[in-house]
C-alpha cells in the first residue's frame, strides 16, 4: 500500500499494480481497495490497476478535518489522476464509487477517462412522490433521518439492517440466522471509525445526479443485480435510457454486488467492454 496527498494534505491510501493503461476501481460505503482483489488476476495483465480506500473507509484514520463528502471524494479522484498523471483511464465505480464518479464527471468532465462502468447503483438515493428510483423505492427524507439516527447509535447493526431489510428475501433470512459472515461483517464495522461514514453518507443521500446522466459522451458500461437489496431494475433501466448509448448487462439472481457474485462474466464483461 502507498499514498498520494490530496490537495488539503490528506493520505490518500491507494494499492497499485499490472501493466499498461490505467484503471481505477473505486469501491462503495464502508467497503476498502480489498474488494476488488478477486479481479486482479484478470485486469492486470492487460492494465496498471489503481484501487484506493476512499478517505474515511479502509481503516485509516483521517489526519484532515475535511468532511469525507462525495464532492471531496471526486477532488480526490482528480488528485489521484494528476499525481500519477494518468490520461485515457478506465474507471468503475461500485455503489459509493459509481456516486464518486458520476460527482467527479459534474465537476471535472471526462477529458481524461476513456470508458466508464457503473455497478448497481442509483443516480438519486433518496426517494419522493416523482422519484421511485432510489433506495428500495421508498428511502424518503424522513426515513433517511432515522436511518441516519440508527447509525449515530449503533453503526455495524445499522448498516446491516440496512442491507437485509431491502428487497433481498436471502440477504434478510441471512441476518435473521446471523450466519457466520453476518457475523463476520458486525466485527469489520464495529471496527470502523463511524463519524466520517456517517458524514459520508449524509453526503452522498443529499446528492443527486440525473442531470449528470445525459452529459455522459464516453462508453458506459451498466451492471445491475436483478435481485438488488435496494434497486430494481427499473432503476438500471433508468440509468440506461438516459445515459447515452450505455450498454446495460443485468446479471440475474444476484444483489447489490453482481460484479462479487459472478466474478468470471464480469471480467469477461469488462474486458470486451474496453476492448470494443
């Protein structure tokens, strides 16, 4: 693992790795780099991979008051690229990561991307009366409130709850069992530092990038779960008809991580994705 420094003086922690073009994998809440280390046998070979932990996520402790806010977050994918002065990059963003990118295009445009791949994610997580796209297709204002309340007092149970009570009958019978990697999950988030996950998430539900959809001129690849814990997919079909010419691939059976699920079609994906 090395680091960059983020323009207010924050180590960014980023692991780096394989030849030629660069691609960077940005990874969702509350997650870290390690979750794309089933795919590095495959995008190696062909790229010089760059997956970070996101600043607040990853165990790190942040040594900078700045907010780890979504925009921050896009300003620190724009460090990233300049520090290591990468051009034509590939770049997929998982859940939070596909949030940072479509941020990251608002703010800074795709002058130095190449190819895009969102992963099972909602341009708008909150939901009201006009928009059903969001999470679990009713995570209004109100609920968020207390989500986030639910977070201030016991952030592992939260998240988890989160994730089993959405539209995943498995993922609920799983936390109902507290099978072992239920458990296993509680222990990695009571370890982490909950105040700059809280101040995340309060960024990315304030967030909305409809607007952004349209602006994208560059190859987007789309990768939805029809079995989502929280999207369905009228959400990817959203998604799909309003960025221009993406190409949407909706892996069935699988949740809110269908890249983890079916590791070998999403290489496969990715790799024709880039190649074409």
């Amino acid at each position: 693992m090395t680091h960059f420094l983020a323009d207010d003086g924050e180590k960014i922690h980023v692991k780096i790795s394989g030849e030629g073009p660069p691609m960077v994998l940005l990874h969702g809440w509350t997650s870290s780099h390690r979750d794309w280390n089933p795919f590095l046998a495959a995008f190696e070979p062909a790229h010089r991979v760059f997956r970070w932990d996101a600043r607040g996520h990853g165990g790190h402790h942040l040594e900078t008051a700045s907010v780890p806010t979504v925009a921050r977050m896009a300003r620190d994918l724009q460090n990233l690229i300049d520090h290591h002065q990468l051009d034509q990059v590939v770049v997929a963003g998982h859940s939070m990561g596909a949030l940072t990118l479509w941020q990251y295009l608002r703010d800074f445009g795709d002058s130095r991307l190449a190819k895009l791949i969102f992963i099972d994610q909602s341009p708008r997580l909150v939901t009201d009366a006009g928009w059903p796209n969001g999470i679990c297709g009713d995570f209004d204002a109100a609920r968020n409130a207390r989500f986030i309340d639910e977070l201030e007092a016991d952030f592992a149970e939260a998240v988890l709850r989160l994730v089993a009570f959405g539209h995943n009958p498995r993922a609920r019978t799983a936390y109902e069992d507290d099978i072992p990697a239920i458990q296993n999950a509680r222990q990695r988030l009571a370890a982490l530092d909950p105040r700059p996950l809280i101040d995340c998430w309060a960024s990315l539900t304030a967030a909305d990038y409809r607007d952004v959809l349209a602006t994208i001129t560059i190859p987007a690849l789309l990768v939805y779960g029809s079995a989502s814990n929280f999207y369905s997919t009228g959400t990817a079909h959203y998604v799909r008809d309003n960025i221009p010419n993406a190409l949407l691939h909706i892996y069935e059976g699988v949740d809110h991580a269908p890249h983890l699920w079916q590791r070998e079609r999403f290489v496969r994906d990715v790799l024709d994705f880039v190649a074409a």
